[in-house]
C-alpha cells in the first residue's frame, strides 16, 4: 500500500512539474510576442496575447495589461489591472507609479495623490513621487507644500535643472528672493541659455 502511495506521488508531481513548464512556456511566448507587437505600436494585439494566459495571481501579467491597456485609451481596465498589482504587492512602487498614468488620463487627481503619497510612506525619499507631489502642490499654489517637497529631491539630487528651477521658482512665489536668485542661477550653470531661469533673474531685478 505504501508503495502504491509513493508511486501515486511521484506521478502527481511529475505531472505538475510538466504542467508548471508547459505554462511557463505559454506565458514567454505570450510575453514575447507582447513586447513584439508592442514596439509596432499594435496595442490591442499585444493585450490579446497576454489575455491567452492571463491568470487572476499574476502580478507580471496584470502589470503588463495595465500598461497596454492604458497605451490602448482603455484607462479604466487599466485601472483595474493597476489596482490588482497593488493588491498583490503592496509595497510595489513601479503599480503604483502605474496607476497614476491612467487615473491622471481620467482626472483622478486625488487618487494620484494617494498612490504617490503610499509611495511615500515605504520610501520617504522616492524622489519622483517627491518631485511630482511637489508638482501638485505648486499647481494649488500651495508653495510652501511644494518646497518641502521640492527640496528632499534637491538635497539627493542637487544639480538637477528640472527641480532646480521648480525650487526657484517656488521660492520666489514665497517672497524669498535671495534664495530664489541662487537657485535660477544655478539653474543656468546647468542649462546656460535656459529661458525660464533667465526671465526669473530678470524679476528679481
């Protein structure tokens, strides 16, 4: 009898591990034609091709689908599948950062914030959920959130243009002129004939 139970074993798990190849490699070719018809600019058949193997647990597959679905203009699928990552990984950023592109298509600006913000809270230093928070908070023209986040990303990176000249322009929303100067300065020793930091200096003037 306990012969005939390890025989039984063995065939079950040679049997699964076959399974388990068969669909590893249904789902590489899935990914690989995916990709293919991605790169041709033809959405809708690289989703179809990831839908041949989708499985509910796939965090991989579901992050692929979000993205084409988005490329697509399908947001809310997008969404969807986004949302499905989350709830897998938790802690996974890239969902998220994800998640933000369809929800802004739609105008979900609270939502983006609140993706940003869970970001945030596993990494305080992410500094492209900082910059883009930082982003919204001048847009509300609520300068002083922007600077505090504008200068996290400043302090990792500070001979970066693109936060450089939201710092100093921030600062010279908040009335602090001379700190506004040396950064629109420094914005121009990184992009001399910068536009932008140029026409600051010329106000403080």
């Amino acid at each position: 009898m306990d012969f005939l139970k390890t025989r039984l074993w063995i065939i079950m798990l040679l049997f699964s591990t076959t399974a388990n190849t068969q669909d590893f490699d249904s789902q590489l070719k899935a990914f690989a034609n995916a990709y293919t018809f991605e790169a041709e600019g033809k959405y809708k058949e690289a989703i179809n091709e990831l839908q041949k193997v989708y499985q509910e647990g796939s965090y991989e597959i579901s992050l692929r689908l979000g993205w084409l679905l988005y490329l697509d203009g399908r947001h809310t699928e997008s969404l969807a599948h986004y949302q499905r990552c989350i709830e897998i990984r938790p802690l996974s950023a890239e969902a998220r950062f994800g998640y933000v592109n369809p929800a802004a298509s739609l105008g979900m600006w609270q939502q983006v914030a609140v993706q940003y913000n869970e970001i945030l809270k596993a990494e305080p230093m992410n500094t492209l959920a900082n910059y883009r928070l930082g982003l919204m908070a001048y847009e509300r023209e609520d300068f002083a959130t922007a600077l505090k986040y504008f200068d996290k990303v400043i302090n990792l990176y500070p001979f970066d243009y693109d936060t450089a000249i939201m710092v100093a322009w921030t600062q010279y929303r908040l009335g602090k002129l001379r700190e506004a100067r040396i950064m629109f300065q420094k914005a121009l020793l990184i992009k001399p004939s910068d536009s932008s930091a140029a026409e600051g200096l010329k106000l403080i003037k």
